[in-house]
C-alpha cells in the first residue's frame, strides 16, 4: 500500500500566550485571495461568535476596514467591471450564504448525516427557490487521512493541566496524531474558497483550538454550537438544565462540555447547566455502541448498546436524587443510533429530551454563515463608500 507524507507544517508555536485585551475597534483586513469566491475579509471565530451571540449590526458598529481591506474591494470590484475576457465564466455569488465546509470522516457517516441535517437546517432559516439558492457547502469525508481521535488523545500518560506537556502531545508530527490529516483538509477547503469551516466529530475538539489558531477563516466549535442552541432556547430558565454527556471517553474524561461552558459564559448569556457524567457501566456499553456498533456498520447492536448504556446512566442519575432533562449527544455517533432504536427502546428513554450536538453545529454553521454573508455586505458597501469619499477628496 503506498503512503502519503502530508507537508503540513504549523504557523504557530504551541501552548498559545494569553490573548491580549480586546482595546479599541475590530480593524478587517484583507484575507489571502484564493478562488474567484474566497473570503474577502479575514473573519475568526470571535467575529462570527459575536454576530451569532449579539447580532451582526451590533458586531459591525465595532468593526473598521483596515487598508489591505478597501485595496480588496476595489480589485474585485475592478475585476468585476473592467476588462472582463469573453472567455471567463461570471460565476453568481449567494446572496444568503457565505461557502462553508464540513470537514468530515470522523466517522464517514456522521459526516453525511451532518451534511442532511445541514441541507434541511439552511432550507428552513432560507426558503430557496431553486438550486442555486441553496447553502453553498462542502462536504470533505477523506477518513483515510484522520486517524482514530479517542485512542490518541487517551495515549497521554501525563497530566492533562500541564499546558506544554498537553501541548506537545497535540502537536506532536507522528502518524497517530489525527491534527495532521485535518489541518491538511482544512488548508484544501481554504485553498478552494470556503468562509467557515466545522467538524462533526466532538474528540476532536482537543484539538480545536489549534485547528483555529491555524485556519484563516473561523472554525466553530462543537461544544460551543450546544451553548449557542442552550442560550437561544433556555436563557431564562430559572432552573438548572441537567444534561448527560453521552460520548467517547475523551470527551468525558477531557471535561470538554464543562470547559467551554465556562469559557462562553464569561462572554455570552447562558442558563444554569449541571452536566451529568455515566457511570464506568453505562459507559462502557456507550462506547461499545459507538465502536463495535456504529463504526462497524451493525446499527441494530448500535441501537442496544447506547440504549442500555443511556437507560443504565439515566437510572444511576435518578438514585442520586438528579433528574435527566437532557440527553446530550456529544459523539456524532449518538443520534444514528438512537435513530436505528425501536418504539420501545425510545420509551425506555422516559422524558429526557435528547440534545444532539451535529445539530446544534448545523445550526450554527447555517447562522453563522448567514450572518457572515450579511457581515461581507456591510463591509462591501462601508468599502464602496470609503472609496468614492477618497475620490471625492482627491478631486
């Protein structure tokens, strides 16, 4: 079998320094040209957070257009209108959705039952007409490049709160590492023009914040898509929201819901959230589901094991006096699964409501898309202006 060596190198060094306080207004520069349809402005996550969480006009008021930016916009408004070679396709930009990106194969059938969800999810907040209209998005499921997330993350024999010894292990350049074959999917998705960018995988989200750091266009986080969906729709909840994390090992034993809990509510509206961990018992049938189910193609076992490991978790909760409201499905895997469960199966479940992260993420993938095609107009017409007040200036 042949192997391929990835070039991929990273840009930064890793732990990252604290970022600096936020002084004085967002500045938007130009973003790297790349297709006919690329970004034109160099979006992050913090952008496309804030126009998601507060509103976009409320996110452009604190926004100006640095130089690089209004150099931007007159090339592309220069190559729009003159000199246009008879032999060049003027291809249509969406006027609803910017060009996102699933970047998949973690598993191969999380990746397309994302990219359904995601097509149904884009059709209710857009109503389109034909083709066109659709959200532009990319589906990129080359598993074979993206080693299994779980078992390197679990390899880490040393203590996860030491930033440079954690740090090291995530970045490390050897052909266990997962980082690799995903930064080089996502550097494929920029070189071909994409605005945004997620993964539906929640293991991998160790690794999120080096995926982001790397990425020139914003790459949302799973974790935070459950905390967007949580504070649009319990906010003002006066009672405490018990959720059961129900995924892979890493994701329960790296803490990673309660982390970035923390992290958004220092920022963004949020209601109370008790998170409810499985027992060793429910949670070795959770992952038998996931692995020997799931991953095998054997849905009806699929469907067994993740009931009887949520059954047993939800039981467990109740003698302790918690009341499950929400069964959080936070491995990709969970929601095929609980799909492929009988009538009674589902019964089992009682009154927990499941949470499934992949929505949670195509819903702010479909937002956040929206909101960045709005945030682009803006700039584009605050760039038209800026322009014709110089040329007026000037004369």
């Amino acid at each position: 079998m042949p192997i391929v060596h990835l070039s991929t190198e990273l840009k930064h060094s890793y732990p990252l320094p604290e970022p600096a306080a936020n002084e004085g207004p967002r500045v938007m520069q130009a973003a790297e040209p790349t297709t006919c349809t690329g970004p034109r402005y160099a979006f992050n996550n913090a952008d496309v957070y804030s126009m998601l969480f507060h509103g976009v006009q409320s996110w452009a008021k604190n926004a100006k257009l640095g130089e690089s930016a209004l150099k931007a916009f007159e090339r592309d408004a220069k190559l729009s209108n003159e000199n246009i070679n008879s032999n060049t396709i003027p291809f249509e930009v969406n006027d609803k959705f910017v060009e996102a990106t699933l970047i998949a194969g973690m598993g191969p059938l999380a990746g397309n039952d994302m990219s359904m969800k995601q097509m149904k999810t884009a059709e209710s907040i857009s109503s389109p007409e034909n083709d066109q209209q659709h959200m532009p998005v990319g589906l990129s499921n080359q598993s074979h490049l993206i080693t299994d997330r779980t078992a390197y993350f679990n390899s880490f024999k040393g203590d996860r709160n030491d930033a440079v010894a954690w740090s090291n292990h995530l970045t490390a350049k050897v052909p266990e590492n997962p980082l690799w074959g995903v930064l080089e999917l996502s550097r494929r998705a920029s070189a071909g023009g994409t605005h945004l960018k997620c993964s539906p995988c929640n293991s991998l989200h160790n690794n999120h914040h080096i995926l982001a750091a790397e990425s020139d266009t914003p790459y949302l986080h799973i974790a935070d898509s459950v905390m967007y969906h949580l504070s649009k729709n319990y906010k003002d909840r006066a009672e405490p929201l018990n959720i059961l994390i129900v995924g892979t090992r890493s994701t329960v034993s790296g803490a990673l819901y309660q982390n970035q809990e923390k992290a958004m509510r220092a920022k963004y509206p949020m209601p109370k959230i008790n998170w409810v961990i499985p027992g060793e018992k429910a949670q070795d049938l959770i992952m038998s589901g996931i692995y020997d189910g799931v991953k095998a193609g054997k849905m009806t076992l699929a469907a067994q094991r993740i009931h009887d490991g949520e059954v047993l978790a939800i039981k467990e909760a109740k003698e302790q006096g918690i009341e499950v409201h929400l069964r959080g499905a936070f491995c990709t895997e969970i929601d095929p699964a609980e799909e492929a469960m009988t009538d009674d199966q589902k019964k089992d479940l009682g009154s927990t409501k499941p949470l499934d992260a992949t929505q949670t993420l195509t819903e702010m993938m479909a937002d956040g898309s929206k909101a960045l095609r709005e945030a682009n107009d803006i700039l584009d017409a605050r760039a038209e202006k800026e322009l014709k007040n110089r040329e007026l200036r000037a004369a």
